[in-house]
C-alpha cells in the first residue's frame, strides 16, 4: 500500500544510518523533529465537500487527502503535520475516455475546478487545489494504467495514461520490449504525466526524451476529443504534439498516448567512476558527450551530493576503505561521481 505522506510504499522502511544522522547533523545543524499526524488525527481535518454525492466521483474523506498534495518538501512537511489546508472536493477514477468526457461536461455544467491527476509525484504545485469559490475536483487515471495495442511493425505501443513506470515496463518486457525512460519519478509517474511535463529519462541518451517517445495519442477537451496522429517527421505546419507536451492539463486531459519502443536489450550494464575535482569530471562529461560516445545514461554528482550520498548511503567500514583508497588515488574531498551506463544489442 502506497505510503499516505511519503514517498514509496508504506511496507518498505528505509531507516537513516547513524552516521548519516550526524553528517545531516553537522551541515544543516540539529534541527528540530515536527509533530507527525496519524492518518486518523489528518483525516478529522478534512472538510465536509461542496459537491453532492454523484457516480462519477468520489466524495470520501480519505480520498481527499490522498489526493490533496504532490510530493515536494512543502508537501511532505504538510502530510506529516496533517495540516494541507485546501482539499478537492471530491476524486474521480475515470476508467474510459467516454468517462472522461462526461467528467469535462460536469465540469463545464457546474463551473468545476478540474485538476488531473497521475501519479501524484508534482513538486512544483500542479496538482495542489488551491482556495477557489468554485469546487474542486480532482481527476487520478490510475484506473487507466493498461498496454492496450503494442504494433510491432511500427514499434508503437498504446497505453492508457494512468500506466506507471512499473507498469508500462513490466507490460512492454513481457512482449520483448522497453520504453527506456527513467526519471527519478519512476517508481510512481505515469506515462501520461510524463507527457504533459515533458519529462527526461535516466537513459534518455539512448532512448530519447519524452518528446522523442511521444508518438501521438488523444487529448480530451471541453470541445471534444483531439486526436493526435503518429504521423512521420514532416514539415508541413505546426506539430500538434507540441500542444500536449509540457501542458500539465491546461489543454485537456490525456486519454490515451501512443509511445515508440524499443526491443530489450542483449547487454546492460552501468558504472561509477570517481574523479578528483570538478574541473576534471566537467571535462570528462564534455569530451565524452562530444565524442558521442555511444551511452545510455551520462550523470554527473558534484562533490558535496557524492559526500551526502556516501554518507546517507550505510556500511561505515566499507565506505572508508573506500575513502582511504580513493585519496590514495587522488580523489580527495572534492571528488565527484560519474555514473555512466552502456546498452546494446549483439
């Protein structure tokens, strides 16, 4: 069961080392631990809705607040308090574009607030409701989460928008294909938030960005539907693509996007190189990408997240052997870490 005010799943505890404790400590200072709210003590803050009950959407409390915020800090330090302060009135699980449709003439009908919703991963306040004198509803496609065409000629795959990064991979392996993209959302993002935040990959260097994966699909409007076809590279007028990519759901809600693959992999494998400076692991990253060395994922950590992420990262004793061989090398405290990956096929 997904954790209601965190991150990932509410089963898998990941408890903060000792030693990481204290690095925290030692840069941010002591802190101060804020009150944590139980689901019961959050769910005794939500206010009654200002919709009536009614079969496209839900009205239920609980609901409510699992769909009231993102995942940003200012989210979480809410959640843990049980103080989120602006609630949707209601949630709505469309499981067809027809319902969708139907969800927008409500809308339009009683002068709603629409917010779609993903997989609820925002950090930048998409999918907050904000104080509004018209209701709010909220619009999850989690119930659209389904591998509904794969062609294998055209190497197109149809998805429901609703479909996670587990989903729409664990769907395209059991056929012999991937998407390829990564973002560090992934557990929890959809497909169709992806799209409508023009997001980036971990792999994006071998499988492209969202823009390039994004083949077509159709955008549900107060005007009616909109397909986009998958047409070719072509220069005649405006790519209508561009229309949906980056949205974040001014335009319309996603019903169905239509993604390019690819076949899976022979050979994957990624690697982490330690190198002593800045200067050098910036040119390092330069001649590589100039080179265009053929790459699946080039990433560079900076000397102050390599440190955190060694010190968050547990196993003491390992890590300062570590330590000792890398300043043996020539890395000292200014190293910084370069992940690369390498993916092919025979």
């Amino acid at each position: 069961m997904r954790r209601w005010n965190g991150w990932g799943d509410a089963s898998t505890v990941v408890e903060l080392p000792a030693q990481g404790a204290g690095f925290l400590a030692e840069r941010l200072g002591p802190g101060r631990r804020l009150p944590e709210a139980t689901l019961e003590q959050a769910l005794a803050k939500v206010p009654a809705s200002r919709l009536a009950a009614h079969p496209l959407y839900c009205i239920d409390p609980q609901e409510r607040l699992l769909h009231a915020r993102g995942q940003s800090l200012p989210d979480w330090l809410a959640l843990r308090e049980g103080e989120l302060g602006v609630y949707p009135d209601a949630v709505a699980f469309p499981e067809t574009a027809e319902q969708i449709r139907q969800l927008l003439a409500l809308a339009e009908d009683r002068d709603l607030c629409l917010i779609p919703y993903g997989g609820g991963t925002s950090v930048a306040g998409h999918i907050n409701p904000g104080w509004s004198e018209r209701p709010v509803l909220t619009v999850s496609l989690a119930r659209m989460s389904r591998l509904l065409e794969l062609d294998e000629d055209s190497q197109l795959a149809t998805f429901g928008p609703g479909a996670s990064g587990p989903q729409v991979e664990s769907q395209l392996r059991a056929r012999g294909y991937t998407l390829g993209h990564f973002p560090q959302s992934w557990e929890l993002s959809t497909l169709g938030g992806w799209v409508a935040s023009r997001s980036s990959g971990q792999q994006s260097l071998r499988y492209g960005r969202i823009e390039q994966l994004f083949a077509g699909g159709t955008l549900e409007t107060f005007a009616g539907p909109m397909p986009i076809a998958t047409f070719p590279a072509s220069a005649a007028g405006p790519d209508l693509r561009e229309v949906v990519l980056g949205s974040e759901g001014r335009f319309g809600i996603i019903s169905e996007v239509k993604v390019r693959v690819s076949r899976l992999p022979d050979d994957e494998r990624f690697y982490g190189v330690f190198l002593p400076d800045w200067t050098q692991a910036l040119q390092a990253v330069r001649t590589l990408a100039q080179a265009r060395v053929p790459l699946s994922m080039l990433r560079l950590s900076n000397a102050l997240e390599t440190e955190t992420q060694l010190a968050l990262a547990g196993h003491p004793t390992q890590i300062a052997w570590l330590e000792k061989y890398l300043a043996l090398r020539g890395a000292g405290p200014g190293k910084c870490l370069l992940t690369f990956g390498v993916t092919g096929n025979r």
